[in-house]
C-alpha cells in the first residue's frame, strides 16, 4: 500500500474497477493493483461510498499481497477501514472504525495486537477515501487542502497541482494534470508524483514513487 499510497468526484455513481501494473525502474512489471468503488444513493443523492484496494507484488519466494476496504459518507468522510496484508512471514489484519461526532478513530488489531483510540479532525479520512476526495476536488477546480490520512498510522499529505504534462501511458501518449504529493508518516518522508486525466472523472493515470531502488511506477492499464 505504501508504494502506491506513497502513492482519487464525478467518477461514475455506479462504480468503477481500476486496473494498475506496478513496475520496477527498469520498467519491468513487479505486480499489479486494482482500485474499485461502489455508491448507495438515494434519489439521485449519494449516502455512502465504498472503497477497495488489492495488491499484488509477489516475487519467487516472498510473498506480497495486500487488501484494503473503506466505508465513507456521500461527502467522504470515513466510517471504516480494514486492511489485511501478508508480507513474507508478516501477516497483519486490523480494523479502524471513525466516530467523526467525538473526532476519534478506534484501531483494532487482530489476533491480540490491542486496541485503541486516537484523535482525528473533522471528517477525517483513510488513506482510499483521501485518495478518492482529491479526485473530487480536481474535478471542481480546486486542490485538496493539507490533512491528515489515516491507514492504521497518521500520515499527513500536503497536495500541490504543478500544471498540465504529457505522459506516456502505454503506447499512447496523454494530456494530464500533474499533482506533487507529500506524505509524512511516524517512519517514512516522501514526496509523489501522481498524474490524473483531464476527464470529468479525473481518473489516476500514473503514480511515480522515489525509493531507495529508484522510481517505481503504478501504471493503469486498458
């Protein structure tokens, strides 16, 4: 998750499913992702969206498999998160719930790990649901302001829109909005490079994450 968190509203009402390649910065594939939503509404008005991500990016003999799922309000503030990741022999599997009346979330680890509360602001966000709410904002002119996103730990995300580029994707090439995305979080400081089309929908094309083995790239497919 945190390659393509460190790594999104007019997307169709009806849902959607995302298909991304994850690549190293040879420009080999590592694994894929796959981003999915869904609505209930009620005449014409949204009441609830739901949010997944499944990642694979096993290598021959590690396995690396993550899935996400959230809950949120018509207006994108979160109710739940659940994640369950295996990692090699690291397995977890924990559940947040946010009680946005009292500006709290509840982190429930599984399997003994402990339970507790942590502070949050108003209309709080997971980190799918945050991902969601910027797409929303592009698609209205405007750009997400700084906060907090929650996946188990905080990681606060300030976003900046640096204008129009053109991209490859594929064998094609494409006009997109380019957004520099910071993320800081208890053990990590990184900055992304995330490209949206210039749809209504604002889809994610790209995302382009530095780490120490170079950039690696989450890339959507046909």
């Amino acid at each position: 998750m945190k390659l393509f968190l460190v790594v999104l509203f007019s997307f169709s009402a009806f849902g959607e499913s995302l298909h991304y390649s994850i690549n190293w910065p040879s420009g080999l594939s590592l694994g894929e992702a796959i981003l999915s939503s869904t609505s209930s509404s009620t005449k014409g008005h949204i009441d609830s969206w739901d949010f997944s991500l499944d990642i694979d990016a096993s290598v021959p003999g590690f396995v690396v498999r993550d899935h996400y799922t959230s809950r949120a309000s018509g207006d994108f503030c979160s109710s739940e998160l659940t994640k369950k990741f295996t990692h090699g022999k690291h397995k977890a599997d924990e559940r947040i719930t946010f009680d946005q009346s009292n500006h709290t979330a509840t982190r429930d680890t599984q399997n003994g790990g402990g339970k507790w509360d942590v502070p949050v602001g108003p209309c709080a966000r997971d980190a799918l649901t945050f991902i969601q709410f910027v797409r929303r904002e592009l698609a209205q002119g405007r750009v997400a302001p700084q906060q907090d996103a929650v996946l188990g730990a905080m990681y606060n995300v300030r976003v900046e829109y640096t204008g129009t580029q053109t991209i490859k994707l594929g064998d094609k090439r494409v006009d997109a909005d380019r957004i520099q995305a910071s993320i800081k979080g208890p053990a990590s400081d990184v900055t992304v490079e995330i490209f949206f089309s210039r749809d209504a929908a604002r889809t994610p094309l790209l995302v382009k994450v530095p780490l120490s083995l170079g950039v690696f790239s989450v890339e959507l497919q046909p």
